[in-house]
C-alpha cells in the first residue's frame, strides 16, 4: 500500500492519505492500517517536493479529526450496546483522566481507533472532546510530516 501511494499524482496522495488516516478511526476495522507509516511516507514526498507539505498537514489533520468525530458519535450512539465489564474499567479511566487520556491516545496505535467511541460512550462532553481531539491530531499530523519531510530533504 505504502509503494502504491508513493507513486501516485499529488492529488490523489492527499486523498489517498486522508481516507486512510479518516478510516483508522471512523472505522473499527482501520485499526490494522497504516497510518503512521503513510504520514511519514507523505512527510517523505513533501521533502521531495513531490506534494505541498501545508496542504498535506491541512488535509490529513482534517481527516483526523473527522475520523474522531465519526468514532465519538458512534461511541455516543451505541454506547449503551456495547458495554461490558472491561468496558466500564476503560470507561472509569476516562472519567478519571479525561482529556489527557483522549490527547495521549492520538499518539498510540489501537488506542487511537477505540478511544473517540470510548469517549462518546462516557459522555465526554462534545465540545471539550473536540478542542482536544482537534488538538491532539495536528500535533500527531504535523510531527509525523515533519519527521517524514526531514527524511525526504535528506535523501533529495
């Protein structure tokens, strides 16, 4: 997957690596995606002047936070269906950290596929999640370009 994109018009770069990025988490199953390695890998091609890094940061970071958006609603929609016991540990720790917790599983892979539907189930309030998931994914997104981008102006 990550060849394929490397080779594609600048345009579709930016779509391809927003639907990944959005997929991870609006869907369960994007949690086996490889996100981080598609940041680097659109990082990489910004340093190769392949495609405009602040475009790039714009798109993907508002993919993010869609994708987040989507899982929260589900988690809020749902919620009540997919409780269990470890459910409600996860749940617990929620209310105990809140937003720290949201903001630090944008940085960890799996957590950042569950934790919006986790927070939507616990009735994090919207606009407190929002600012953080917002927050969370620039900085994800815009570390990730640059670190990709810095490999890139190596090698070009």
């Amino acid at each position: 997957m990550i060849d394929a994109i490397a080779t594609l018009p600048p345009a579709l770069v930016y779509l391809v690596a927003a639907a990944v990025i959005a997929a991870e988490t609006a869907l369960l199953p994007g949690i086996v995606l490889p996100t981080l390695s598609t940041l680097l890998l659109v990082g990489f091609l910004a340093g190769q002047g392949t495609v405009n890094l602040w475009l790039a940061m714009a798109v993907v970071a508002a993919a993010a936070v869609f994708g987040d958006q989507l899982a929260y609603l589900e988690g809020r929609r749902l919620g009540r269906r997919i409780r269990s016991a470890r459910w409600r540990r996860v749940e617990s720790r929620i209310a105990r950290y809140g937003v720290v917790a949201v903001f630090a599983a944008r940085f960890l892979a799996g957590a950042r596929t569950l934790m919006p539907r986790v927070a939507g189930a616990a009735a994090v309030p919207y606009p407190r999640f929002l600012v953080v998931s917002m927050t969370a994914a620039v900085v994800w997104v815009v570390a990730a370009l640059l670190v990709g981008k810095a490999g890139g102006s190596l090698i070009g």
